[in-house]
C-alpha cells in the first residue's frame, strides 16, 4: 500500500489543481468482500435458540419436559392395568418387574397412574397457561396501546385484582363451585391472568413509541395489523418466559389444592392427589407410593423453571455476547 | 408521603371490601345456603347462626350487619364445632401459626441473603453454583414434598427429630425448615442478582478505592442496596409462607390456625371458611400495605407520588 501512494506522487505536478484520476482507483485485492454477507442471517427467534442451544442446564429441562410429554401420552398404555382399576389381592406391593412402581393401598398400579397424573397436571397448568395468556395479552395489550384514560381504569382494576391474595381466593372459589378439572383451572385463571397482563401492558407502553411503529402508522396500516404484525411480535419473549412460569406455578397451586382436599376428583388422578393420598405412608414405609409423584412434581417444578431461566436469558437481546 | 400512604390505606380498605363482599357473595350464591336448617347438625348452632347473620332479614340487609361485624372483627360462628366461634379459634390457633410463621419468615431472610451474598461475591465460582443450585432445587421442590421428605430421613428412620406435633424447640425444626426453604430459594436468587448489579457501581468501586474494609464495603455499602428487591418482593413470600401453612400444619399436626382452616374446607364449615378468608385476606392486605410504606422510608430516590401509574 505505501509503495503506491509513493508511486503516485512521483507524477504529481504540484502546480495543478486536478487530481489525478488513478489516485481514485480501488486498491489491489480489496475487492468487495468485506460486504458480502457470508453468514445466514438470525433472526430474533434463530439466535435465541442458538443460545439456548448452549445452555446445557436448560436444554436438559426442555428434553426431560418432551419426554415427559410423550410419556403422557403413551405412559398409561404400556401397562396391562387401568387407572383406577383396583386389586384387592395386590395392594401396597413394592416396585417389582409387574408392578414396575409397586402399587397403592388399593392394589392401583403406580406406574399406570403416575403417567395418568402427568397427563392431568400437565393439562391443568398448560391451560392456565394458555388461559392466562389469551386475557393477559388482550387486557394488557388494549390498556398499553390506548393509554390514557382507559389504561389508567384498567390498571386501577388490575391493581386491585393483584392485591387480593391468590390462592385464598381460588380456595374460595372451589369451595363453592365444587372441585373438578374444570373449575380448577377457572379458579386458577380467574386472577391468574394479571401479571401477564402487567407484563403485557409494560412493554406495549415501551414499544409502541419506537420509530418502526410510526412509520407503520404513517404508512397507513391499522390498529389491527400494528398489534399483530409490530407489537406481539415484540412482547413475545417475556411473554413465553412469563408462560413458562405460569405452568410449575399451576402445577404446584393443584397439588398444593389436592392437599386441601380440593384437588381433582375421583376417576381423575393427579400427581398432588396422589402425594397426597400417600401422605399416611410416611409412617406405613410404603415410600413408592408418595416417591414418584412427589419426584415427578418436583422434577417437572425444576425443569420448567430451568428452562423458563434459560428462555430469559436466550431471549433477551441485551444480554447478547 | 402523606397521601401517598392515605392511597395506599384507601387501596388496602377497598381490597378488604372487595373481599369480604365476594366471600359473602359467593356464599350466598352456594345452591341451598350454607345457611339452611338442613346444612346445620343442631339447634344451638342454627340459633348461633340466626343471632350472627340475622337470617330473616332480607340479603342487603344481611349483607350490611355481615359488613359491620367485619368491621368489628367478629368473625361469626361455627357450624360444626356449636361451641366455638371463629375468633376462638383465631385465639387458639393464631398464635401458634404466627409463631412459626414469624421464624419460618426469619430463617428464610437470613439464610437467603447469606446465600445470596455469598454467591455474588464468588461470581461464577463453585460457591455461586451451589447456591443457585440449592435456590432453583428450594424453588421445584414443593413444601409438602420436603415436609414428607424430612419426617421420612430425619424423623422416622434416622430418629433425630419428633414426628409431628408443636411442643418444644425440637418439634418445630422441621416444620420450620420445610416452611422456610421455598422463600430461601426466592430470596437468595433476589438477593445475588441485585447483590451483582450493585457491585458494579461506582460508589463500591470508590469505597473500595478509600481502602474500606472488603466486609465493610459488602454490608455497609452493597447490601444495603441490594436488598430493596427484597423489600418489595416481603409481601409475596408473606402470603407464599401463610398458603405454607395450611399444608405443613396439616402434615406435622400442628394445632393452628391453618389446621383449622383446612379442617373447615373439609367439613364445608362454611361461616369459617368465610370468616378465616376474610382474616387472612385483612392481614396479608395490611402486611402489604406495611411494606410499601417501608419501601418508602427505606429509599429515599423513590419519590413515592410519582410513582402511581407505573
């Protein structure tokens, strides 16, 4: 590089004011490659899962969470036995290579029911979940986006709602409406879905006053497509992380329910009524019975949590290395 | 400050009142009244009943007199127990949940923040993954799991504790320790988190620079800081220990309030279901309102007036 510009000079008259043209020719081998994209390029939703990816911790959770999964669905089919099919001549035996988790005071295998109770556990807190988002992103999303005055009504509703306290207000709840799945799960949504809606309403606030949505806007485009297509997009990752806590959280909330008595009823089985219904074998020794849904409760609780932890950090672009 | 805390009262009056209506509402709507001859096992007890809820005046009328012995702090008789009311067995049973409630809540405080500490101080060493270890394990293990879990080891095969019931400091180890260790997890997590993001700031780095003593500069000058979040987030771990309860009275029979309370669900003693809701509802409300007010006094960069609508 310096023996071309030293070059040049030599045939530089200093008298004129013309520059001349070579010195305006590309250097050698600076082609334009430096321009080119020579990686894909990630959107939002391929990074973060690449960093994700590399969380080992949280992948170990979304896996254990999959095999769960289909453990639920093809769990109670791998035994000869039904759920509530009882066994006089069986009760209380131990884990065996017929009774792969023993059974219970009524000859039920364990096995058979554990899988059933993944089943209703997992159905009560993804429909909380899912509950909790459909309202929590409408109620959030209109109070962020209008503001002012109706924003400041629905706060002031959502405040109130958000100090009453939860679990004394769903216990209320299925007192009168009676336990079944069902009013379980309405009772867990009914004010379930105000931190979702906080979250929700928060980031709409932050985001509709970026420059993208204006120029949306001044293109013409209407409410309607200015939610679907610049907003949610934008709220999605502390919303599925938010998803991603409600679920242990209902989990735990049923369980902790069954242990009130309120739990699902008979033919269902959950986890929490089956913890529950082993309480008494603390001191009986039979330990199947309480260990595996009190270990699966457990190990659910921890990988969702895990995962949600991981979820947080992969998507949140600021934390990007 | 002064309205900011006349607010908060006015939001912690009609919360209660929020309550109280819905707790009445929902118990009138149950098909048959829980008040009916039908429901009710004698007539000392239907006789308690009418003298308590004036049954034969019409609803609003009923409503008002239900508002007013709120208001008073009677909570109204019981259907199952003819000789007890509800602020009997508030007497009786309070105190003893209060108890554990009170050192469940000190253990999870100190033990959390020590964890906390220690883990931002040891930032990515093997100190901060086993703290956070045990805080995301304390977070997945439900209570009732760890209360089983710990009567199992600690009491039934190894021998070291008594099993259940609330008599001596022995007994109530165990229920201490399964209440306390969720709220550790949450506080511990909190406190290195914030713990982190204050150890970056300059006035540590300055204390540092003056040649304070490194504990100095932790308690004096990080945690006092740091510890906000954890302020803000008391009232939740109060109502998390409280909900606690019920389940950890139940599995180690201790004779509180929780255990009452349960029992009610159980029996559908319905005037004590509505009357211990409403209690526990007025506490938690007014412990909430406790905190916010200190999180005022604690920070002074919070201008507590500006802070509504956010």
């Amino acid at each position: 590089m310096k023996s071309h510009t030293t070059q040049s000079h030599d045939h530089i008259d200093p008298n004129s004011k013309e520059i001349p043209l070579d010195w305006f020719k590309p250097l050698e081998g600076s082609s334009d490659s430096s321009n080119t994209v020579v990686r894909p390029s990630l959107s939002y939703w391929k990074d973060a899962w690449i960093r994700l990816r590399s969380n080992y911790i949280a992948m170990g959770g979304l896996i254990f969470l999959i095999l769960l999964g289909i453990m639920a669905i093809i769990g109670p089919y791998l035994t000869p036995y039904s759920v509530s099919e009882t066994s006089l001549a069986n009760q209380n035996q131990p884990p065996s290579s017929t009774y792969w988790f023993g059974t219970d005071n009524l000859g039920r295998d364990v096995f058979t029911r554990t899988w059933y109770g993944a089943r209703i556990s997992l159905f009560v807190g993804i429909m909380a979940a899912l509950i909790d988002f459909t309202v929590g992103v409408i109620y959030g999303g209109v109070s962020g986006y209008k503001g002012g005055r109706t924003d400041n009504l629905m706060m002031r509703i959502v405040e109130i709602l958000y100090g009453l306290p939860y679990l004394l207000v769903v216990i209320l709840l299925l007192v009168v409406l009676g336990p079944s799945l069902s009013t379980i799960i309405l009772a867990l949504t009914v004010t379930g879905w105000v931190g979702m809606a906080r979250i929700v309403r928060g980031q709409v606030l932050q985001i509709k006053n970026y420059e993208f949505v204006h120029a949306s806007k001044s293109f013409g485009a209407k409410t309607s497509r200015i939610i679907r297509k610049n907003l949610l997009p934008n709220t999605m990752g502390p919303i599925i992380v938010q998803m991603t806590l409600t679920v242990p959280t209902a989990i735990f909330a049923e369980a902790f329910l069954s242990f009130l008595g309120l739990g699902v009823q008979f033919p269902f089985a959950s986890w929490g009524v089956m913890a529950n219904d082993a309480l008494t074998t603390i001191l009986s020794g039979h330990w199947w019975r309480l260990f595996f849904p009190a270990f699966f409760i457990s190990a659910t609780m921890f990988a969702f949590n895990v995962l949600g932890d991981g979820l947080q950090d992969a998507l949140d672009p600021k934390l990007r290395r | 400050m002064i309205r900011y805390i006349l607010k908060r009262f006015f939001m912690m009056i009609l919360t209660i009142w929020i309550i109280a209506t819905l707790t009445f509402v929902l118990m009138n709507a149950i098909p048959g009244s829980p008040f009916n001859e039908e429901r009710t096992s004698n007539e000392a007890v239907q006789e308690n009943l009418e003298r308590h809820f004036n049954l034969d005046e019409p609803p609003i009328v009923q409503y008002f007199i239900y508002l007013k012995s709120i208001a008073t702090l009677d909570f109204g008789p019981s259907i199952k127990k003819p000789n007890d009311t509800v602020n009997d067995l508030l007497a009786r049973g309070f105190p003893i949940s209060a108890e554990l409630g009170i050192i469940a809540i000190l253990v999870a405080l100190v033990s959390g923040i020590i964890l906390g500490v220690l883990a931002a101080l040891r930032h990515n060493g093997i100190i901060d993954y086993l703290a956070m270890m045990i805080a995301v394990l304390g977070i997945s293990i439900p209570n009732f799991v760890l209360a089983t879990l710990l009567i199992q080891q600690l009491a039934v095969n190894a021998g070291f504790f008594p099993v259940a019931t609330w008599q001596s400091p022995m007994h109530m180890i165990l229920p201490t320790l399964a209440l306390a260790t969720g709220p550790m997890a949450i506080i511990a997590r909190l406190t290195r988190s914030s713990m982190l993001e204050v150890l970056t700031q300059d006035y540590i780095k300055m204390a540092r620079a003056k040649g304070l003593a490194p504990y100095k500069v932790v308690i004096k000058h990080a945690l006092k800081n740091a510890l906000m979040p954890v302020v803000t987030i008391m009232g939740t771990l109060l109502a998390g220990i409280l909900t606690g309860t019920f389940v950890i009275e139940k599995i180690f029979a201790i004779p509180g309030m929780g255990k009452y309370f349960v029992e009610s669900i159980n029996q559908r003693d319905y005037p004590v279901i509505m009357g211990t809701t409403v209690f526990y509802s007025a506490f938690l409300v007014f412990a909430l309102f406790l905190v916010d007010i200190a999180y005022g006094l604690l920070d002074p960069r919070i201008k507590l007036h500006k802070e509504e609508g956010n």
